[in-house]
C-alpha cells in the first residue's frame, strides 16, 4: 500500500490491536492458581462462514466448570477476541460491555463451584496467532489451523491462559461437510446442521464433535479445519510388560500440495519414534491418536498439540531437498514427539521452567534421530547448527540462564530462543554424561510417573535426579542452570610440552568467572600424510573443574601440523579456544573425523564473531576444505555463515574483492559437482550472495533462460525456488522488472510464488519502491489496504533491506521514530518480525572510526537513553540488534589491524 494523506496511516487499525491488561504477569497468574481449580471446558466454534471472501470473524461458545477455593473472591478470563455478546456466571448475567477494549472478562463473587457460559465473536488470524486463516493461491481453497503457544488460545476462546490451570477439553466444530474437522481428541459424532457453507457452493454443513482430553495446558489445545489431504496410518506397540496399544497416525496438508507428500517416509518415522520413545520414557502415549498436519504460513517449525501435531509446511518438499533437510524435518518430528511427554503429559508451572520442556525435546529429538533412524549425522548437525544458535544468543547482553525469570507473557514469548532450547539440549546431553546415560533414562521415567497430567519445577526435576544418580544435584544445577554465559575451553602445551585444559569466561551477571563442572574428552589429531588429514591419535576423558594437566596424551615432534582439541565427542557447551598451532592445522588441512570437523568449524566461527580469525581467511578456509565437506549439513552451515561474514564482519574495502571471489568459486563449484545436495546449497548461497555484487548475475540469468548444459552445468534442478532466488537477486540489481516477475507468478501461482513475488517487488532498487514497501513494512498492509499476513510482511521486510545501502539506509530516522507505534499497534510476533526486520543493522566502519561511534550505534544507544520506559520485549529487541551491529564493526577493525 502507498500511504499518501488520505491513505491508511500506519496507525490504522489492525486486527489485532493491543488491548488494555493483555501482558498477564507472574503475579497475576500465581495469584490466580492460588485459589482456582478448572475442571473442564467445553468450546463450539462456529466456521460455517469461513469460506466467504472476506470472512473477519467467527462465533464461539464457551463453557467453563472451575472450582474456588475462596467464595466470594473475584477472578477474570483471558480473551482477544473482536467482541463479547453474553455472560452467563452461575446463572446470573454479567454485562458484555465491561470487556470492551479489554483483554479479560471479569467474573466477580465466585462460588465455590462455578460454572461460567460465554457467547462471543473471534477474529481469523493472519500473523499466525489464534485461528490463522489462509486462502490458497492455487485453487482459491481456504485452510484453517490454530498456534497458540504461549498464549493465543485467548484469541479463540474465552480461557484461563496460563500453564498450571490445566483441565479437561471438549470441543466441537461447524464446518462444510467435506472439510477436515479435527482436534486434540478422536471424532465422537458428525451431525448435519441446517445451513449452508458460505462461499461453497450452498455445501452442507455438519457438526463435529471430539472425544475429551486428558488434561492439559491450554495453549497446547488445536483446531483444524479445510479441505486437506489426509494419509491413515498406524502404530501398534507399548512399554515392556504392559498391554500394547494401537494408535491411529494420519498425516495432512494442503489439496494443492498432495502430490509432493511423502507421507510414507513420515508414518515410518512416525512409528520408529513411538517405538524409542516407548522404550527409552517407558510411560505409554496418552493422548489417543496422533495427527501431524503440515500447515501454511506457520510461525514456528512445528507445535507439540498432542493428539494434532502441527508443522509448517516447509518440511512437504515441492522442491529438490537437501539430505540435510530430510534429517532436519525428521529432527523436528522427533522434537514434538518428545513433547508428548516433556511439556504435555508434564508441563512447567510458569514460563520460568520453559526449559523443563524445551530443552529436553531439543535434546532428545537429536538423540531419537541418532538412536532409532538410519541418519548418522544427528550429532554433528547439532554440535554445528543447534550449538552456534546457542553461543550467539548466549553472548548477547540480554542473555539470561537456562532457568530464566520470566515476569510476563512479553518476556516468555521472547524466551523461546537459542538458550532455552540449544543451550538447554547441549547442557543436557552433558548431564547425561555427568550422571549416566542409565540414571537419565530412570530420572526421566519417574519424573513421568510422579507429575503426569500436572505440572513440575527445576526442583521435582532434580528430585528424582539426586534419588537416582545418589548425587546432590544442586551445585550442579546452580552451575548450569541457574547462571547464564558462555564457558569457554581452551588446550594448551606447557613448557614441559604437557597438554594443559582450562575453562575461561566471565559471567555476565555477576562479573565473576564462569565455573561449571565439565566432563570433556580431549582429543589429539595428527596430520596423516597418506590421507592428507587430521587424524586422531589420542584421547582423554576426564572431570574437568580447574586447569587440569593430561597425563595420558602424546603429541607429535614439534612443527608437525595437528590439532588439540578440547571438547571432543562434543560432550560439553563451551566456547573453544584453539591454539595458534590448531588454528593454522585446521586452515590448512582437512580434519578426517566428522564431529571432530563440525566442532572445529563451530569454533572458527566463533573466531570470526569475536574478532580473532579475519573474515578472509574464514572465507578462503571455506573456498578449499569447506565446501569438500562430505556432510551437507556442514556445508550448508558454512555457507550461511560466509554470506553472513561477506555482509557484515569483512572490511567494506576488502567486501568487493572477496565478494566476487566468493561468488567465482560457487560458480565453478556449481559446475563441478555435476548434480546433488552441495550443488544445490552452493546455487542456493550465490543467490543470495548475489543480491550483493553483480559478479555472477550473467550465470544466474543464463541459468533462467535454460543455458546449463551450454555452461558446463549438469544435474541443477531449476525448480520454482531456485528460479525465484536468482530472479530476485537480478531484480536487486535492476536486471528484472515487475512484468517479468508477474509473468513468472503468472505461470505458476503458488503460496511459494506469491511470497517470492512480493520480495522481489521490494527489492527493486528505485527510491519509490524503498517507500512503498518500507511503508507497508510498518503499516503491515499491502498496497490494496488488506493486512499482509505474517510471510508475506516478512518479505516485504527483507526484500526492503536488498539493494544500494543509499537508498535503504535513508529511512533509518524513520525508523527509529517509528518503532513504539509498531510495537503499540501490532501483535507481538508481527511487530518483531518488523523491528528486528528493519534495524539498519549492516554498516561499514570507516577506517579510525570506533565501533561505538558509527551513527547508527550512536542513534540506537540514543534511543535506549530516551526511552527507558518502553515496553521491555521491544528494548530487549533493540538491544540484541545493536549488539549484533557492534560485532560486526568490531570484527571489521580488527580485521585491519
């Protein structure tokens, strides 16, 4: 959308205004659970309309049984809906408009049993939050699907929308008879109602209603509805020595993308987690049958609803998929299917403990993917992906432990990050090692048996962890759990030539050293002049809490290359420091070992983020041995982390050089390869480099016009992604302009086309085409007024941030100045997406300029200064981002050095 005088502003509403107490505080809710017991629920959403064009809202009606221990006390219901008809507490009618503007219902004069009955109106969703809406632009069909975590059942339905106040669900949905209707629970009944479906042709309508839950947390319930395709399945086994169950599997997506479902490889995978999670928690699945529904336009890579596990549909491949992502979808399966367990059967009392589920199904999702599936590169994918989220989110100043404090629903929906998940999994995986693979298994086995259907803490955790390891576990905890920082490990040989390993780092609360007990395997790899490659020659395990000095590893004569390194088999998190003599081995030469060489490649890095290895010679390391990689899953890292370096940790004098070099070599790895998954990762990352430097752009338009084999190219599948990538790096440059880029939506319209299509619209590199997406970026609407859904915002944003830095960088003031109203006017996750989006975070550091004096540092720390009251989340936002922008600079002037 253009926004002129008589346009919509970006203050115009939006579906999804803040309303007056929606951030429920810690407080709030203790006080709450203190003296409230919810028995049941029972929900009737009405979707008979939800296939007319335009469709906004939907009606609702809610029942709610809930016990006080305090009569005549008062309470309040959580909801966002769009308006509150009727409210019914114990017989007595309580005024609707009370709720007006606000996002709780209040119920005053408790009884001792309660029952409350709500009509009210909900608005489709098209963030991702609540009910989200989508009409496919493929076949003008309309799907519907819920994501509530952490707190968007509100959105839905009048609830008590916190953790603890589990209770029992019974729904039941309106709907076209031909839909699928589903939910947590079986399908009980199917009745014809009167009426007919909206926008369907006079279809009939029914009513589906589901078998009850067991109990749980609101924000983990789901609703379903649309014409998918669905693939049966099942799963027939149990615990040792107890009755076996059989559990229907079904696995759903889109009409439109049924083609591309592999639903046999997913139901197999299905059916071997079940069988290791059986085996390995010994506690049967409880929630009745399991549904994995792959969605549009979904927020997160997948939600744990038990019974109705939603995924985005990302992982249904329309296009040529890497090995690395088959194993990264099957991770993600395996994650939420842990949850079944850690987070559904026992769920956290407060977000505090986010970590109680989190963390663990980050964890055991690798160790499923490595224990019950032909994958053997589950650990090396998380020492090389999980763990770098970690360290980088670690090393912020917003950083926090594992076991956070968590205030509000701001602060916990901020806290699904690289810590709680990556940090929490790796600690884990050291605990296993700490106590024993034998006394995690059992822990976790009676932590099962002793909270089902309630609710824990770090405490009940640890509990049955001291009972069965016999160790106080609280030390370890307070080490671990409780402080936040980065260790950091490093090898070294001291003037005896002995092999000395030590922890370093400081911790960001307190200012202190950082000292965490460590079980770490030092390793030796010495160069193999038959192989050309490191190879490992020795090792030690050992219980690392000091400088400890290793007695059983021999090094080789000096001069020799080789390579210390201190945390191998990755068994602990930390930070390596790898000496000089390492450092300029691993440069050099390949590491044969592959988790051996996916840690190396972590903590170079590392090097690079930190100012100690130049970006060039990252890059050039990268350009010889990196790319030769055998696991694609490494590769793909390398690469991302060298467009990252090119961006924005490599001298702005040297970027142009380097660039085309960078560029040059993909080109000619491109046609070496002759086909497979590091062909497509490297075509993927000149795509992308290319939106910077034209060094390549003739190859990518020769590759569009059908010219491959005349280049030398074999085996490139130039699919709908790639086309669109190398469309729009041709567009950032002026190469393409938009009656190409419609022709091409054109031929195959696509949810995929479409948002590919809106960021190549916004990358064009005309001053009025900078203004009207970052125009629409802050509004959120697009040029027809209609809100833009949460892909489709995000692609304006980044195709905004593609292009001459002159014209992107001219709207910084208009950012920062309008950064509080977005926050004020948007949903939560919308107005991230647009915050951290748009920060004008890549810059150039001039030479003799310090990092802390670039304007757009100074205008940042300006902005903190006068607006100390902002919303927390949204400081926390622009804190990370500067700090983001801070290293870069100062890898930059150490790169000059």
């Amino acid at each position: 959308m253009t926004i002129t005088d008589t346009d919509a502003s970006p203050g115009a509403e939006t579906p999804f205004p803040r309303a007056a107490e929606e951030n429920l505080t810690r407080d709030e809710a203790a006080s709450r659970s203190a003296h409230l017991t919810v028995d049941a629920y029972e929900v009737d959403v009405d979707l008979s309309g939800a296939a007319a064009e335009g469709a906004s809202t939907y009606p609702v009606s809610t029942r709610i049984l809930f016990r006080s221990a305090s009569p005549g006390a008062e309470t309040f219901l959580d909801y966002l809906g769009a308006a509150v008809e009727e409210v019914i507490l114990n017989g007595a009618r309580l005024d609707p408009a009370d709720h007006v503007g606000s996002a709780r219902i209040r119920l005053p004069e408790l009884a001792a049993e309660n029952v409350v009955e709500i009509r009210s109106s909900s608005r489709y969703s098209r963030s991702g939050e609540g009910l989200h809406r989508f009409v496919d632009p493929s076949d003008g069909q309309v799907y519907l699907y819920t994501q509530y975590e952490p707190a968007d059942s509100r959105r839905v339905f009048p609830v008590f929308e916190q953790p603890d106040l589990k209770a029992t669900f019974r729904f039941s949905l309106i709907g076209p008879q031909s839909w699928e209707l589903r939910s947590n629970g079986a399908e009980v009944s199917r009745e014809s109602v009167s009426g007919t479906a909206a926008g369907l042709d006079g279809e009939g309508l029914v009513r589906v209603s589901f078998a009850e839950t067991r109990r749980m947390s609101s924000y983990i319930t789901a609703l379903l509805a649309g014409p998918y395709h669905r693939v049966d399945g099942s799963w027939a086994g149990g615990v040792e020595g107890e009755s076996p169950i059989e559990v229907p599997l079904a696995v759903l997506c889109r009409a439109s993308l049924a083609e591309h479902l592999d639903s046999e490889e997913l139901l197999e995978l299905t059916r071997s987690g079940l069988d290791f999670f059986h085996a390995e928690f010994a506690f049967t699945y409880p929630w009745g049958k399991y549904d994995q529904v792959f969605v549009p336009e979904y927020n997160l890579g997948a939600m744990e609803n038990p019974g109705l596990v939603t995924f985005t549909e990302k992982y249904v491949f329309d296009t040529d998929a890497t090995d690395a992502q088959r194993e990264t979808r099957a991770n993600t399966l395996m994650h939420e299917m842990a949850h079944m367990w850690f987070g559904d059967l026992v769920t956290m009392r407060w977000w505090d403990d986010l970590w109680l589920k989190e963390s663990f199904a980050d964890y055991m999702g690798s160790l499923a993917v490595d224990e019950a599936t032909d994958w053997t590169t589950s650990w090396i994918s998380f020492a090389n992906g999980r763990k770098a989220w970690a360290y980088v989110q670690d090393q912020l100043p917003t950083t926090h432990p594992i076991v956070a404090d968590i205030t509000d629903l701001e602060a916990a929906d901020q806290n699904f990050d690289g810590i709680t998940y990556a940090k929490g999994a790796s600690v884990l995986k050291q605990l296993a090692a700490f106590v024993g693979r034998e006394a995690f298994r059992e822990a976790a086995r009676r932590y099962f048996v002793r909270h089902a259907f309630g609710n824990a803490s770090l405490d009940d955790f640890l509990s049955v962890l001291g009972e069965v390891s016999g160790r106080d576990m609280t030390s370890w905890a307070a080490a671990w759990l409780q402080t936040a920082g980065v260790p950091e490990l490093a090898a070294s040989v001291d003037d005896a030539g002995r092999v000395v390993v030590e922890e370093r780092g400081t911790d960001p609360a307190t200012g202190g050293p950082i000292s965490r007990p460590h079980v770490v395997e030092v390793g030796v790899h010495v160069l193999d002049e038959t192989t050309g490659t490191l190879r490992r020659t020795g090792s030690e395990r050992i219980a690392l809490e000091g400088p400890r000095v290793l007695q059983e590893l021999t090094l080789p004569a000096a001069g020799a290359p080789r390579l210390l390194l201190p945390n191998e088999e990755d068994l602990t998190y930390a930070k390596l420091s790898l000496d000089p003599e390492s450092v300029a081995a691993v440069l050099t030469h390949p590491v044969e070992d592959p988790l051996a060489r996916a840690t190396v490649w972590a903590a170079l890095w590392s090097m690079v983020r930190d100012g100690e290895l130049p970006a060039a010679r990252f890059l050039e390391a990268v350009m010889t041995l990196g790319l030769q990689i055998e696991e694609v899953v490494v590769v793909q890292a390398l690469l991302r982390q060298s467009d990252r370096a090119l961006e924005a940790f490599t001298p702005a004098e040297e970027r142009e050089r380097l660039q085309e070099q960078f560029a040059a070599r993909l080109a000619e790895f491109i046609a070496e390869c002759h086909g497979g998954d590091r062909q497509r990762a490297a075509a993927r990352t000149l795509a992308t480099i290319s939106r910077r430097t034209p060094a390549q752009l003739d190859l990518l338009a020769a590759l569009l016009d059908g010219e491959a084999a005349s280049l030398g190219i074999t085996g490139l599948a130039l699919d709908e992604e790639l086309r669109w990538a190398f469309l729009q790096a041709l567009t950032t440059h002026g190469r393409v302009e938009r009656n190409a880029l419609d022709a091409e939506l054109a031929g195959r319209t696509t949810a995929r086309g479409r948002i590919a299509h809106r960021l190549a619209l916004a990358a064009r590199p005309r001053p009025a085409v900078k203004k009207e997406a970052f125009a629409q970026a802050i509004s959120g609407r697009d040029d027809d007024g209609e809100e833009l859904s949460n892909d489709h915002l995000t692609a304006t944003v980044e195709g905004f941030r593609c292009g001459p830095a002159e014209l992107v960088d001219a709207y910084e003031e208009d950012y920062f100045a309008a950064v509080v109203d977005v926050w004020e006017r948007m949903s939560q996750g919308q107005a991230t997406r647009v915050v951290a989006g748009l920060f004008p975070g890549t810059q150039d550091l001039t030479a003799g300029e310090k990092p802390q004096e670039h304007p757009t540092a100074r205008r940042t720390a300006d902005w903190l200064a006068a607006h100390q009251d902002a919303p927390a989340a949204l400081r926390r936002l622009l804190i990370e981002e500067q700090d983001h922008l801070l290293r870069s600079l100062r890898a930059q002037q150490s790169a000059r050095r």
